[in-house]
C-alpha cells in the first residue's frame, strides 16, 4: 500500500482550510437563522397585528393607538398607520424576501394613510416612517432596476406618501428658534396655546437634530426644498446653542427660547443620534458640506476629553465638563463604537464594545442603564440594536471573526430569552428574564438587519450595501440620490406643492425653489485603518485589557487617530484655569497641591506663583505648570471670550434717575431668561428676606413683579432663582460679598445651575463694589426702578413697554382713553399727547439721558456720586475698616435704610430699634471661623491688621 507523507507546513495549510470552510458554512447557518428568527418576527405581526403599529407578542393581538393603556411618551410613536410594517420594509428587501417585499408595499400603498386626528412624536414618525417610507421607495426602484420582472407596476407612491407626511411635520417647525415641537397633530397641525404648554415646550437635543437624514433626502428626490432646509436649520441652532467652551451639548431645550433645560451630556438617552447625524450628513451631503464635518470633530474632541473615563462614558455638566452627573449609563450609547468605525477611530471603538459584551455576557442583554462596575441600574432590554449595530460595522471594519462569536451570542440569547410563539418579546427584567408584552418596530427594522448583514459572507447578495447609508433607524439612504430619478409628471406635481406650502413656511425669496444637489456624494464609508489593526492579536490584546476588571472606570484608554482631542482622558481630573474660582476652598487646596501659591493684592486681585518644588510629587508639579499655562492664555483671551459666548457676555443694571447716568455691571446666569441682544426688563426692587433666599420667602406679595436683591452664599444660584420666580419676581440681583473680587471688569464669572431646574426670569450677580452703591441708592429712593438688559437696547426696550411702564409708575390712575405709542419721533415733537403721564414722560427724558451720555460705571466715577460710601476701604460716613465687618456694618445699614423708607413693607412699620431687630433676624447668617480668615486674607489686609484677627468671627449679614 503506497502511503503519502505530509509535510507538517502542508497539514497546518491542510487543516486552516478546513477550518476557514467551516467558518464559511457556519456564518451561512446563521446567517439562515437570522432568516428565519426575522420571518417568525414579521408573519407574528401581519398574522395577530396588522394593520395595528406594533405586535403584542404574548397577547397574539396589535397594539393600536388609544386601544391599549396608555405607556406615556413611548406611545407618541404610534399613530394607527401600520408603523411596523412600514418600518420593515427595506429589511424585507435587504435579506432578499423580495415576494414579501413587494406584497408589503402594496399594502402600504393602499391602506396607509396619515390624515388622522391623532398626535404623533415628530422625531420618532420622522426616523421610522419618513424613513421607512423612503428605504422602501428606494429599494422597490433598486430592485425594480436590477430585476425588472419586478415591481413594474410601482410609480413612486411611497415616496408620494414620505412627503405628505412631511408636509404634515411641517407645521412643528413654527417656532422663533427654528427647532421643531416635540409633537404634531397629522390632522391639525400644531395648537400654538398647547405649544406653549409645560408638555410641548421642550425637546430632546436627539429630537430636534435627528431629521437631516431623511429630510435632506426627501428634498433631493421631491425637489421640495423646505425639508432640507428646515432641517439644516434646526441644527445650525443646536450647534449654536452649544457650551462654547466645553463644545458639549445638554439634553433637553425648549424649542421657543433655545435655554437649556438639562444641561446634561453625553452621548446617550436624549442626545445620541444628534452626533450620529452631525457626520452622517457629511457623508450623505458630501464633502463640500463640511460644517457638519468640523462641528462633529469638535463636538467629538470633547467627548473623549470629558465624557469618557477610563472606558466608561458618563454623563456630565456641560458647563462643568469635569463633573459627572451620575455613576450610570445607558443601553443607548451602544451605537457610539459603530460611529467610531466610521470616522476611523478604532482602538476606543473596540474599547467600548468589549466592555460592553461584558455586560452581555453578564447580563444576557444590556440592561436599560447599567453602573460603572456592571451592576443593573435599570433592568429592563426591549431587544434594542445599537449594540448589534456596532458589532456589524466592527466586524465590517476588521474582519476580526471574534465579532461573529459576539453575533452568534446575541442571536442565541435572543432565541433563548426573547422568543414567544407570537414573535420576540422584550425583558422587562433581564435578571429574572421577565417578558414585557411588547415588540417595539426596531427590532424588525434594526436588530435583525444588522445581525443578517454580520453573517451574510456575500455583501452584494440581494442589495449593495456599499452605495447606501444607514439611518438611525438602519433605513437605506442612497449616496447618490440621482440614480433614483422619479418622473417627469410627479416631479411637475411635488413643484406645485412646493410653491403652494413655501407660502405658508417660507418667508424668504421664492426665487430659490428649484435647489439644485451641486455636492458629489461621498461614495466610501470604510474607515481608514491602521496596520496594526489588521492583527486580530493586537485587538485581542484591546479586549483582553476590558475583561475581568471590577470598575469601567479604572481602565485607561485614548483614541488612536483620525480626530485632535483638548487632552487624553485619565482617571485623575486637575482643575482647568476656566473653572478655578478664588473663592473655592478645594481649588485652592488643589492649586497647592500642584505647587501654586495664591498672594492678595492690594488692589482686590490676587497673584498665582507656581513652584514646582512645592507640588506633592511631578505629576502634580506638571499639572501645574500646565494650569499656570492654561491661565495666561485665558487671560489673553478673557475679552475676546467674553464677545465669543454670548452668555457670559456681561450685562448692564441701569437706575433711571434723575440728573444721574449710572450704570453698574453685572454678570448673567446661564440659566433662566436670557437678555442679550434683546429688550431687558424694567422693575422696581425688592430686598428679599431672608436676604439669603435659601429657605421660604417671606412676605412674598411684596416681590410679586419687582426685581429681588437677595445675597450670595448658603445655596446654589438656581435655588434662590426658583424662590424669586414662585414669588412671581421679574428677575434678581444677587449681591456678592468676596472682597477679593472688586467688579466684573476684572473678573470672568457665569453663574451655572444644577443642570435640571427649569428658571425663566433673569439672574444677574452684581459685585461688592456696585452692590453697596445700589442699595445706597434704594435706601433714599425706596421707588426706584431700574433697568436689566443689554445696554444698546434700552431705549428700544422703554418705547416697546411704555404701556407697562404706565402702570408702574402710577397703578392707581384710571385711564379711559388709550394713546398708541407708535414711533419714538412722537415723543421729539413740542406737543405731547396729553393722555401721556408726566412721570411717563420724565422717565423718557431719564431714558434718553442714558443713552445720550453712555456712562459706564467704574470705581472712580461711583466715587463722584456716592461720596458717603466707598467699599474698598468699607467707609460709610467716614467710618473706615479693611475687613468684612465693615463690609456687612455697611449692607446692613443700607438695606435697614431702604426698609426704613419703603412704605409698602409693612412689616417695617414700627420703631428704629425693632425695625432694625427684625431686619437682623431676617437676613442673619453665620459665618465660620475659616470662612471668615479666608475672606480675611483675600482682602490684602496691611501686617498690622493681618496681626489683629480674632480666631473667632461669627457676622450677621
């Protein structure tokens, strides 16, 4: 018998074919799987649910809008027009169930329609059915193009359906800002009382910037402009209303005013498919369209300088980029790796999924929210993509045969876990493997096409992949919208209706109807990958590093290319220059552990010097060289930050007084209204007691529309803003009290909130200097009324609230006829209605001196006006002291003085030594032994006072 002898080189070949052919057939079974785990899924529906929204998987019946309890917001996706159909449908064509296809578009055709009175969400109807709608027009042409026996008989009538839907979304868009409303009616449009109301008012930063996509889309192959347009210009305000100095943005807004509601980032619930569209609308609108390009990098930058930690993405401040507002995370973030394929970035990609496969493996399912060191924070899992979405796109990306293990788990746990004899059911607790009687429409349109695609060896099998992009809700946008021509006669068609609805939106020149698609599309998705990536032992080395660790936290990482990051994220946080604060006792312990010494000036600044040899070890030493760094270039750019970022531009108080041009600045919140580049508000003050507005205000009718003073200290700045505001103020002043700090012309000083608090009257903080000035002011005209806006617009504010102005100044004065204020010549002419008020007309004159003279306020021109007062030296009627007793002896004694002189505040009505008793009691704080030093020594005293402190200092203030 003739025996053949191998080679050892020979049988490895020999036995690598075998297994690679293996590996083929294997992903061929499951991908087979995926086949028939989506046509249990999809026949469960158009057998028990259809023509219902969605499939009830343990009921066997479909859910409609209105017949079922109602579950709040998820049901605003519903709207009784087939929604899990219509959301299927390039599912339907890209795993080549083209006899179900096509069966499927005939129904949608004939039995969709949208002129029902019910209200939908807008970004939800927007992602699954503008964008069913249209990947199931543009598969039903592709097909039709590669097999023409197929789908003959289509003419275009769901892509005549996307754009009557999108003409009954358009309505929403009838705000000042440009951001839709979170909901529309299909029916009726908008009720503009309703868009008022608490409920419609906010949207999400994801709801509002999640409409690019289809909408550009939608205006490319109907050649109706206005999609792309309105589209294009929510997002242009997003990105303006982002924090310009950390790039990030919060989560919820209201769409009237643009003020941040949430201030919390991050990239999951509520913000996710914003960063998702800001550079898949690169990619779909091409390359000369590359704003959205740069404000996706500068946005991503500070993602992986603030919101990443360790591998673990949390959610931050966006003003405060460096603080975190909670130790958990969400299922939604699971996409993020996926968009880093795309850009390129690819180590924190495979970073971030392993962690989160650990959680896979742990759980099952990932969990709703889930902490830091892979504990369930919220337990349920309605079977959502994202996670299987970035598995694909690695795998796509890599070849790396580890992501098919990470599919072939996710379809076993799925068969395992979820499968009912109805369809797939959601976990409504993946610990005990509870089911929810729910199947929401993405996991038709999503988590079965993206685990169909994982294991389809032959990518171009029934749909090229390669010339689409995927929406959020994995809908087939072409990269090339011209291959999808429509119709000479419907083109004819979609022109009229646009000139028709330009009439109702659009106020500019009709001129530009016809948009022309000018930009070549991008025609390739694949992200640049380093050599090293193409080692799967190099990538197994990245996964190795994520498992088995106890805290997601603890584990560094950086991104490897593609995209310029502010700085690496470690786990150790020093204080930036932008957020150290003198008057901050931890910062100033952290300065000194970096080496940093802080001496007083004389003249209320104060001094950093930096000594490497006194920081607690290199690193910090380093850190505070990087920190002194950061601050001379702060400094250099103080003014021109101010004129970039809107909000901490400072805005002006203005006292209408006579024969006197005054005007004190002060600083902004970040919250509440907003002043700038608009009218300001006119009112007279209040001193709010207790003056530190911490706890219940007391007599509360009387700062019902005046502007409270209240005192800084004892409680956040949102707190004492919520107080005014439920006491009906018009706005606040807050009165600083750190002698360190002499005016906001040396200081940059925003006030921020708790990211959560909704505050819609003004909040300025006035410092020391002009505080005493003002309340000198109050205390000898007790109805004085001031201005709180923006300086260039006082006059224009005065002449548009005359009517109200009336009414301030003399409330009691019946007025039978009304004179209209039409124009500010009528108050130039010799001869004055004589209806008009003569204090009315006085306050003009006063008006008109302000803005004739312009003054602004400084130190040596308060002097000219209040001679009996000088804060520096706390000198009132010439009794002088360096110290914060003397600060407080001279508030007290102003604001008794104003109580003293205000007739309305009745409490006050009695005699000096009780008035002032009870003035004490009110307003009384108590100030520790090291806050008094502290604001002692930051007050440069001379060594001879420096001498003279007493250990223990207790002020009432």
């Amino acid at each position: 018998m003739l025996m053949k002898i191998f080679s050892p080189t020979l049988l490895l070949l020999i036995f690598l074919s075998i297994i690679i052919a293996m590996k083929v057939e294997e992903k061929n079974q499951l991908r087979l799987q995926v086949i028939d785990m989506f046509k249990h899924g999809f026949n469960s529906y158009m057998k028990y649910a259809y023509p219902a929204d969605e499939l009830m998987p343990l009921s066997c019946k479909g859910r409609y809008r209105g017949s079922e309890p109602s579950r709040g917001d998820i049901d605003d996706a519903l709207g009784n027009f087939s929604l899990t159909l219509v959301d299927s449908l390039d599912t339907l064509a890209v795993i080549g169930m083209f006899d179900e296809f096509e069966q499927a578009v005939r129904q949608v055709i004939q039995y969709v329609t949208f002129d029902r009175d019910v209200v939908v969400s807008v970004f939800e109807t927007n992602i699954r059915m503008i964008g069913g709608l249209l990947g199931g027009h543009i598969c039903a042409k592709y097909i039709h193009l590669h097999h023409p026996l197929r789908l003959s008989w289509y003419r275009d009538e769901l892509l005549v359906l996307a754009h009557d839907l999108g003409l009954r979304l358009l309505p929403a868009f009838n705000t000042t800002s440009g951001l839709p409303l979170p909901r529309v009616n299909l029916r009726y449009g908008i009720d503009l009382t309703l868009s008022k109301s608490e409920r419609e008012r906010f949207t999400c930063t994801a709801c509002a910037g999640t409409l690019i996509l289809e909408w550009a889309t939608l205006s490319r192959l109907t050649g109706n402009y206005l999609f792309e347009q309105y589209a294009d210009r929510a997002m242009s305000y997003l990105w303006d209303r982002r924090h310009r100095q950390s790039n990030l943005m919060g989560t919820i807004l209201n769409v009237h005013s643009g003020d941040w509601i949430s201030r919390e980032s991050g990239i999951g619930a509520g913000i996710d498919s914003y960063y998702e569209y800001l550079f898949k609308a690169y990619v779909l609108l091409g390359e000369k369209n590359n704003d959205y390009l740069s404000r996706f990098e500068d946005h991503y930058s500070s993602i992986m300088s603030y919101v990443q930690n360790g591998i673990a993405m949390v959610n931050v401040h966006m003003h405060e980029p460096h603080r975190s507002t909670k130790n958990h995370m969400d299922a939604l973030l699971a996409f993020w790796p996926g968009l880093q394929v795309m850009t390129g970035d690819l180590k924190p990609a495979i970073e971030l999924h392993e962690m989160l496969y650990q959680l896979v493996k742990k759980h099952k399912f990932i969990p709703e929210a889930f902490t830091t060191d892979y504990r369930i924070h919220w337990n349920s899992h309605p079977l959502r993509p994202e996670f299987v979405e970035s598995t694909y796109f690695l795998y796509k990306a890599t070849g790396d045969p580890h992501y098919l293990e990470v599919g072939r788990t996710i379809l076993n746990n799925l068969e395992q876990h979820a499968r009912v004899p109805c369809g797939y059911a959601a976990l409504s607790d993946v610990s005990t493997g509870q089911k929810e009687d729910r199947m929401d429409s993405f996991v038709l349109a999503e988590t079965f096409k993206y685990l169909y695609l994982l294991f389809d060896s032959t990518p171009h099998r029934y749909i090229d992949i390669e010339q689409f992009l995927f929406t959020t809700e994995a809908h087939l946008l072409p990269l090339n919208p011209f291959l999808f021509n429509i119709n000479d006669t419907l083109k004819n068609q979609f022109h009229q209706i646009t000139l028709k609805s330009a009439r109702n939106y659009e106020q500019k020149n009709l001129s530009i109807i016809e948009k022309q698609n000018e930009r070549k599309a991008k025609s390739n998705q694949c992200p640049v990958m380093d050599e090293q990536f193409k080692s799967h032992e190099y990538k197994e080395n990245l996964r190795q590093n994520i498992r088995d660790n106890q805290n997601m936290k603890e584990i560094r990482t950086a991104s490897s290319n593609n995209v310029n990051k502010n700085e690496i994220n470690i786990s150790y946080h020093r204080i930036t220059a932008v957020e150290f604060s003198s008057d901050n006792s931890e910062h100033i312990v952290q300065l000194r552990q970096m080496g940093i010494q802080i001496e007083p000036l004389s003249n209320g600044e104060i001094q950093l010097i930096h000594m490497a040899s006194a920081a607690e070890s290199t690193n910090d030493a380093e850190a505070g060289l990087s920190f002194m760094q950061e601050m001379i270039e702060l400094m250099k750019n103080t003014n021109l930050f101010r004129n970039s970022i809107k909000h901490f531009k400072p805005l002006t108080v203005i006292p209408l007084l006579e024969k006197k041009s005054i005007s004190f600045t002060v600083a902004p919140a970040q919250f509440g209204k907003q002043l700038h580049e608009t009218q300001g508000i006119f009112a007279q003050l209040y001193v709010v007691q207790p003056y530190s507005a911490c706890s219940e205000l007391l007599l509360s009718h009387y700062i019902s529309s005046r502007i409270g003073i209240i005192r800084r200290g004892d409680c956040m700045f949102i707190d004492k803003a919520r107080r005014l505001e439920n006491a009906h103020a018009t706005g606040g002043i807050i009165l600083d009290h750190n002698l360190s700090l002499k005016s906001l012309n040396n200081s940059v000083f925003s006030m921020t909130d708790d990211g959560s608090s909704i505050v819609d009257i003004p909040l300025v903080l006035m410092f020391k200097d002009e505080a005493v000035q003002l309340l000198y002011l109050l205390s000898k005209q007790p109805d004085l009324i001031i201005y709180i806006g923006d300086e260039n617009y006082l006059s224009e504010s005065f002449y548009q609230q005359m009517n109200y102005l009336e009414n301030l100044i003399e409330p009691s004065n019946p007025i039978t006829k009304r004179w209209f204020y039409g124009h500010m010549e009528l108050f130039n002419k010799d001869k004055q209605c004589s209806i008009v008020p003569d204090k009315l007309k006085q306050l003009e004159l006063i008006i008109k001196q302000q803005v004739e003279h312009q003054i602004h306020t400084n130190n040596d021109k308060l002097s000219e006006h209040f001679p009996d007062t000088n804060l520096t030296t706390g000198n009132i009627h010439n009794q002088s002291s360096h110290n914060i007793n003397a600060y407080h002896t001279v508030v007290n004694k102003l604001i008794q003085s104003a109580f003293s002189n205000d007739k309305q505040s009745l409490v006050f009505n009695t005699n000096t030594d009780n008035q002032e008793e009870q003035t004490s009691m009110l307003i009384e704080v108590t100030m520790t032994d090291e806050e008094a030093e502290y604001q002692m020594s930051m007050a440069a005293e001379d060594t001879q006072k420096k001498n003279e402190k007493q250990a223990n200092i207790k002020e009432e203030f």
